[in-house]
C-alpha cells in the first residue's frame, strides 16, 4: 500500500474535479516525488502486488501543519481571517480517521498496480469527502467550529500568499527549520488553481464512505486543538 497525494496528480483538469483516469500534472516539487514514488511502486507491482490512494488535503487532531494554516490566516485576536483567492480556490479534504479506513479497505479488496508505460486509474484510488469547499468556505466552518460566529473573511490577491510564503519560508531556514506547509514549494500548489478529486471510485468499489460529516470533523478536530491549548 502507498499512501500518495492529490499533488502528485496536480490541480483540477480544465476547471473540473479530477478522476483516476486523468493524467497526472504535479506543479510543485512535493507533487513531482510523490508522483516518482508511484512510478516505482508501479516498476515492482509484477513482483510485489499494491494498491496507491491518492489523498487530498488531510487534517485531524494532533495535526501541527493544519493547526500552522489556521493561525497564519487569522488576525491574532480578532474573527478576521486573510485568505488569497478565497472565493476562486476549491479544495477536496479528508480526516484523517477516515483516510485510515480507506486505506484497511484498499488493502483488503481494492484493485491492485499493474505495469504500465502510464499510471492511469489501475490500482489507484482518490481518498476525499464528498464536499469540496471554496478556501473561504473552508475558513468560515473552521471559524464557526472554534466558536467565531461572525468571522470575516478578506479576499487578497495570490500575490500575498507569495510573500507570506517567501517571508516564512526565509524566516524558517535562518532558524533551521522545515517552512512545513507554508514554503514556496506550497505555495507554488495554492497558486496553480483549485484541487478537488471524486471518491466515487473507492465509494463504488469498497464502499468508503467517511465515518461523519467534513463539518463534524472539523468540530472534532479544532475542539481537540482548543482542548490542548493549540488555538
């Protein structure tokens, strides 16, 4: 089994969302290794039988890189929240739980890779809710599940994501560490359009099926964050 990522197949075809059977299209450097990682899975799939599940945006409690969007996008101490092409930017997700029952699923009865000059559809699966959200949207339920009833959102142009990115990323090596989900190589993904996928494939055939609502597991998720101190 190999856990890949939505990147690997790159932002949505044509302004639609994307199935197995697009070619991939990384954008980014993250998205390029994770496509090389499926093709080397796919060079051994006549010798060591695997299935790959491309997962979208995930998120879930003890997850630090979500927890680093959320306080990069609000205004420390007020319900406004700072968000680059926020009306123009859909996003596919999955909580973590529900990505690990799919993955049990796929083990157990999903399709397997086989050699091929092309990884196309074969032994792949998309692991998302079936909600896709605009980043404001997003960024609204996540106000909402911390209690921010009257959140405002402000729209920026793509541009800012670009300096904050390069500001932090700056920022980060001077202190040796890791930018996480805020480098310039994500960025570089944001700017590139929106990422949704369809989980009709694992739906049809293994039955997945998210355990609760995206909305729930927000709650859950940024309930956990509040419990910790996190946010």
């Amino acid at each position: 089994m190999l856990v890949s990522s939505l990147e690997a197949a790159g932002p949505d075809p044509e302004g639609r969302v994307r199935t197995e059977a697009d070619p991939p299209a990384p954008v980014s450097n993250y998205g390029r290794s994770k496509l090389a990682s499926e093709k080397a899975i796919q060079d051994l799939a006549s010798s060591v039988p695997t299935s790959i599940v491309r997962a979208a945006a995930v998120f879930g409690e003890r997850d630090r890189e979500t927890l680093a969007v959320v306080k990069a996008l609000q205004v420390a101490g007020l319900s406004l929240y700072t968000v680059p092409r926020a009306h123009s930017t859909y996003l596919s997700m999955i909580h973590a739980r529900d990505l690990a029952d799919l993955l049990i699923l796929t083990a157990g009865g999903g399709e397997r890779v086989q050699p091929s000059d092309q990884l196309i559809g074969q032994g792949l699966y998309y692991g998302a809710d079936e909600e896709r959200l605009t980043l404001a949207e997003i960024v609204g339920r996540v106000a909402n599940a911390i209690g921010e009833k009257q959140a405002t959102i402000i729209n920026l142009p793509v541009e800012f994501a670009w300096l904050v990115g390069g500001g932090y990323e700056a920022w980060a090596r001077i202190r040796g560490r890791s930018p996480g989900v805020l480098s310039l190589d994500k960025i570089r993904s944001f700017s590139a359009g929106s990422f949704t996928c369809s989980p009709d494939k694992a739906r049809s055939q293994l039955g997945f099926v998210p355990a609760q609502p995206l909305d729930d597991r927000l709650i859950q998720t940024m309930g956990w964050y509040q419990d910790q101190g996190w946010l």
